[in-house]
C-alpha cells in the first residue's frame, strides 16, 4: 500500500471559489477510486490560491483479480431431450472461443442459463489513475466556469504533479503533462538553499514534507488560526483586540504563509462612522481593525502579509498608504455631508427615481408613512412608537441623498442612523433606520426595536407588491432585484411579531401605487402571484424551524395569510403529530378527506349549503353533528385568539364520533338528498380541521 498525491498548480483563485473546489475533488476522486475498484484508505484534500491537493493513504498497488460472466442461451434451448448440446449451445461456445465443455449452467431470476467464465486481471493504478484524472480534473466546477468565460486567455492550470509511491502517474491536460514537479512559495525563492522555483518530490510520501520545507502551509485550518494568533498577539501589543469576524476565513484563503503585521491611520479620521470605518478595512482592504477592551475603535489595524517576516515593513507601509488616501476620499464626503443634515434630504428624494414606473424615492417615503400608520394600528402600539415609527418613515430613504452611502452602499440604514444621531434625533428614530434593513442575509437579527419592525415591514411589502405589480417576478436563479432576499426578511420579521394579514398588507401596499398605466397587473393577479412566492420563504422558515415539509404543506394548504399563526401551528403540529394519542384524530381527518376527494372526483356533485337535521336519520351521523356543534365554537373561538393547542384538543373531541360516522353511514347514498346532506356535514367538519391544518397531507402511518 502506497500513497497517492494529486497537486493542480493554477493561477490565483479566489478565496470563495477554494473551499467547494476541494469538496468537489474530494468526492470526485472517492467516487471513481470505488468504481474502478481501487482499495484506499483516507483522502484528504489542502489548498491554497495557487493549488488544490488531494493525498490519498492506503492505495492498492492495483485493482483485484476478477471474473466476468457472459450469459448464453437458456438451459431448454442449450440441450435436446437426450443432454446433447444444441447448436444454440455450440453456437455462443464458438463466439466465446471456447469449447462446450467449457461452459456452465448456473441459475438465475428466470431460469437456468448457459455461462462463460472469463478471468479479467486488475490493472495497475497508475494506469487506472492515468486514465481518469484528466476527466476528473476538466469537470471540476472551476475549470468548467473558465472554459465558459470568453475572456480568459487559456487555462488557469500551471502545473501538474501526480505521483503513486515513487511513480508518476502519466497523464495530460491541454498542453500540461503531469510530473513529479511541484513549485514553493513564490515570494520565498532563494530565501533558504532548500527553497526553489520548481521543487522535484521522489515519492508521493515525501510531498507534505518537501512543500512545508518550501513556504507553503497547505492545511487552511493551520493557516488560519496562525492568522489569527498572530492578529491576537498584535493587538494585544497595543492594548486591543482585533475584530475578528469571517476575515480570517477569507484570509486563509489568500496566503500559502501567513505573517500579521500592524499599522495605523490618522486619529482624525475616527470622526466617520465606525460602520464606515471597520467595512473600508474589513471588506476594501481585508485588515483587522482594533478596538479597545470598551469596544471603541482605535487607530490601529493588523494586516497579514502572503510571505517571511522580512516583508511585513513594506506590506504595511502599502497597506496604510492606500488606507490613508480611501479614508480621505471618504472624510471629504462625510463632511460633505454633514452640511446639509438629514431631514433636510428627504426633499431631495424628489429628484433620485426609486424603480422605473414606480415613481421616485419620495414617492416611496409617502407610501412608507402611510403604511406604517396603517401598521401601528393593526399592531396596536402606543402613542411614542408611532411617533417614532412615522418618524422613522419620512427619514428611511434619506441616507441614499448622502456621498457616503453613494461610495458605500452596503452601508444603508447605517450611515441613516450615524446622520440621525448627528442631525439631533432620538436615538429610538436612528435605531429604526438602521434596523428596518435587517435581516439582509440568512443568519441577521431582526430588528431589535418595535418601530424598526414595522417599518421593515411596510419598506418590504411596498417593495414587493410594485415590483410583483409590474410583473416582474423572479424565475429560477434570476433575482435581479434581490425580491427573496426581501421576503424572506418579511416573513422573518412576521413569524416574530403581532399576528398581520399578509392578504390584507397587499391590498392596502396595491392601493398606495394606484394606476401604473399599460402592464400594471391587476390586484387579484398580483396578490396570487405574490403570495405564492411568500409561501416558498415560508417553506424555507418553516424548515430553519425543524418542521417536516409534509408538516409545513399540511399547514400552509390550511392557509398561511398570518404568518405568526402559521408557524405557530407548524411547530404544534410537529410536536404532537407521533404521539399515539394524536393517531386517532389523524385517522378520522384522513378518512373525511379521502371521502371529500372521492365526491369530488366523481360525478356526485353537491351544490353549496347548509346542514339540514331532519336528514340527518342515522344514529352515528345525529351523534356526529352534535359533536360538532359542540366543537366548533371551541376551535374557532380558540383559533382567533391564537390558541391553537386549545383548539387542536378540541378538535380531538370529534374523532371518535367521527370513526363511528364513516363505520357504520354510507356517504355516497343513492339518495341525493342524503348524500348532499351528508357531504356538507363532512364539508363542514373538514372547514374546522383547516384552521390548524390539513391534515391529510401528513405522511404518517396509521394502525
């Protein structure tokens, strides 16, 4: 047993595109060493930006010694009635080259077969590696995408080694031959007589040792946490901490050898908004920024430099240089700024459209101020929120009047809440701007306060009624105006709030646009397509929660206009769905609606109306409306105040009458009187479960 090694030299890759690519080549080369049979023990994968490796422990020297089996005719027709062989026997004999006698009959699934037996000898992995690694190599994902771009020259693979124990493995892609050569750190030639241009590795178990000795760290976890030991123990130095985040990560990915180094800006540009301040380094220049054991920012940062330590006095001369001239570009802006405060901005919205045939960001202000006040009713907030929250509503746009945010867009509602502060107004009016955003991504806090909530909620469902309105719905992978990032946030906001009407909300938003003119959908239209897209977030809620997706559709077929309620009955639901005293009322729920989908299918067809007693003639079906009658007030009362454990308990009382009904009363009379009569009652009954559930949609076995 030897070792395998894999290394794909290649030109800079970034740093998102490594971690799937060395998920993919793991699972692609585990995936053909099992189909060509090839025994191996672990495979591990490094990578780097100039490389992507795979080790592979273990490897059999060669593929196992088999026998292939070629079927013949069927025992009946090989052999007469005496055991002399046919001539369809003589036959498939002389096509395998062999003599009858040479044959065997074995049984299988549809009788006896004739069968030739031909040993096939495994073939040496090298030549089995040979012959598909350059397949394995051109399908990863990342090749695939730079073939597909027109403006790349050629192909970003530099080098190839591919080694066996001590052999290499000969195999080509494009005009790269596969060798025993790799190449160390690039920044790090001649620095040490052991590190060179090219590399020469002997035997595959040599590698790791010779690329270490040649500046090059493979493992990303090693790199990162002496990225991160080091940014520490700088930090420290100077009586601070970094501020870590997902930098690290990112950074892992864009060095071979990781060595920190600090620096600093001008104390004066502290005056910008620390948001500013900490995504310039963070994002633009991928630096630690420091804070204090308080948590201000300080002057300070720690960079980390792909190379020895001897390199670090230029890096962060260049880092702080380039810090220097983008945070003066931003300070002349801020300043800009600040001359004219932001209240006094939102008449300029007047001249910043919003979205073509939807008007201008003004225009969108109004709506939002309207919305909100509609909102802070239905929530059923006090005095001072409102006030807030309206407030709130005339500023949300503001911000995007400013310089600042025009150089740094991801800063929205941020920048709004530094300007508010600066401009004098409550810090509860400034935190609503700068929540009414959130959650940008998966994984955000929700607003923290209550006026940021409801404005977050009017500025969305503004957003996705104009953009629904147009007709501009996404389709497959294309977003172009970010509408789920949208309203996954409205629903998030909304599963963790009062209880709203989202039919309601549409037709109140629909109402704010008016007329658009040519293409401007209809309500009805709008509304349908828009909360068929909210029930797929919902879906996608639903499932972050631990709900089942037969859970989430047994809910949602019921109705999802409150988004609060859906997922409270969702995680009912799945709590209680198991449990065995709950199987009783399922299978009363799934026999009415199977009943249900018969008459519908069929050509009993049952007119609208109501429940007639003096038809009611049998026994179980008197019992069974009774039941009735003394549960619906129950369930129905307990669903509008949004106790639905209540009104599920109360849903139990009608299982056992309703097991007796389906027993011993026969739905589908041949009088029509009876039938329709009875199906209203199931009908009825089946309106009552709707209020938590569908509950025929659950895939539960029943006894």
């Amino acid at each position: 047993m030897k070792e395998l090694v894999l290394e794909i030299g290649v030109e800079d890759l970034p740093p998102a595109a490594i971690s799937p690519a060395l998920a993919e080549m793991k699972q692609l080369l585990g995936e053909r060493l099992r189909q060509e049979n090839i025994r191996y023990q672990e495979i591990r994968t490094y990578g780097t930006p100039r490389r992507l490796v795979a080790c592979v422990t273990g490897v059999a020297p060669r593929q196992p010694d088999t026998v292939i089996e070629v079927r013949g005719p069927s025992a009946q027709q090989a052999f007469d009635s005496f055991g002399n062989y046919t001539y369809a026997a003589f036959s498939f004999a002389r096509t395998q080259d062999v003599f009858p006698e040479e044959l065997k009959v074995k049984r299988i699934t549809g009788g006896e077969y004739l069968f030739v037996e031909r040993p096939k000898p495994g073939r040496p992995t090298v030549e089995v590696a040979a012959g598909f690694l350059p397949e394995l190599i051109t399908n990863l994902a990342f090749l695939r995408m730079a073939r597909r771009d027109e403006s790349a020259p050629r192909s970003p693979i530099r080098w190839l080694l591919a080694l066996y124990g001590e052999d290499v493995i000969p195999f080509q892609v494009g005009d790269v031959e596969a060798g025993r050569l790799t190449r160390g750190h690039r920044a790090l030639h001649g620095c040490t007589p052991e590190i060179s241009a090219t590399i020469e590795v002997p035997k595959a178990s040599a590698y790791l040792e010779l690329i270490r000795a040649a500046g090059v760290i493979l493992d990303p976890e090693e790199r990162r946490q002496r990225i991160l030991e080091q940014a520490r123990a700088l930090a420290q130095a100077v009586g601070g901490q970094p501020l870590e985040e997902a930098l690290a990560d990112e950074l892992a990915f864009l060095v071979e050898q990781p060595a920190a180094f600090a620096g600093g800006f001008d104390p004066a540009f502290l005056v910008l908004p620390r948001e500013a301040l900490v995504l310039v380094m963070q994002k633009q220049q991928r630096l630690f920024p420091i804070v204090s054991p308080e948590g201000a920012l300080l002057p300070r940062f720690i960079g980390i430099h792909d190379g020895s330590p001897e390199g670090v006095e230029e890096a962060r001369a260049a880092s702080e240089q380039v810090l220097h001239a983008r945070l003066s570009d931003l300070r002349l802006s801020y300043e800009q700024d600040l001359r004219t405060p932001l209240p006094a901005r939102v008449e300029a919205l007047h001249g910043i459209p919003y979205q073509e045939r939807l008007g201008t960001l003004f225009e969108k202000t109004e709506r939002l101020g309207s919305l909100v006040e509609e909102l802070c009713d239905r929530w059923g907030v006090d005095a001072t929120t409102r006030q807030i929250a309206l407030r709130a509503a005339l500023l949300a746009k503001a911000d995007l009047a400013t310089d600042l945010l025009k150089e740094l867009p991801e800063l929205r509602g941020r920048i709004g809440q530094a300007y508010a502060l600066h401009a004098g107004e409550p810090p509860a009016v400034a935190d609503a701007l700068a929540g009414h955003y959130l959650p940008r991504v998966a994984g955000d806090p929700l607003p923290q306060t209550e006026a940021g909530r409801i404005l977050g909620v009017a500025d969305r469902i503004d957003t996705l009624v104009g953009h629904f309105g147009m007709g501009l719905v996404p389709a497959g992978s294309q977003d172009p105006h970010a509408l789920r990032q949208q309203a996954s946030g409205l629903v998030a906001i909304l599963a963790e709030s009062e209880r709203l009407s989202l039919g309601e909300m549409v037709e109140l938003a629909y109402g704010l646009y008016g007329d658009r003119g040519p293409g401007w959908r209809s309500l009805d239209v709008t509304r349908a397509s828009l909360l068929d897209f909210l029930r797929q977030c919902l879906e996608s809620l639903l499932s972050e929660h631990g709900v089942r997706y037969d859970t989430a559709d047994a809910v949602l077929d019921a109705g999802f206009d409150d988004v609060r309620g859906t997922l409270i009955r969702a995680q009912l639901l799945e709590e209680r769905r198991d449990a065995p005293e709950f199987a009783e009322t399922l299978m009363a729920a799934a026999r009415l609606g199977s009943l249900l989908r018969f008459v519908a299918r069929s050509e009993m067809a049952v007119p609208p109306g109501e429940v007639r007693i003096d038809l009611l003639q049998e026994e179980a079906e008197q019992l069974f409306y009774a039941a009735y009658l003394d549960v619906c007030p129950l369930v129905t009362e307990a669903a509008e105040r949004g106790d639905y454990a209540a009104a599920l308990d109360a849903l139990g009382g009608l299982a056992a009458p309703a097991l007796e009904f389906f027993d011993n009363v026969l739905v589908t009379s041949d009088d029509e009187l009876l039938r329709a009569n009875r199906v209203r009652l199931l009908g009825e009954i089946h309106a009552l479960f709707l209020k938590i559930a569908d509950l025929t949609r659950l895939m539960v076995e029943i006894e």
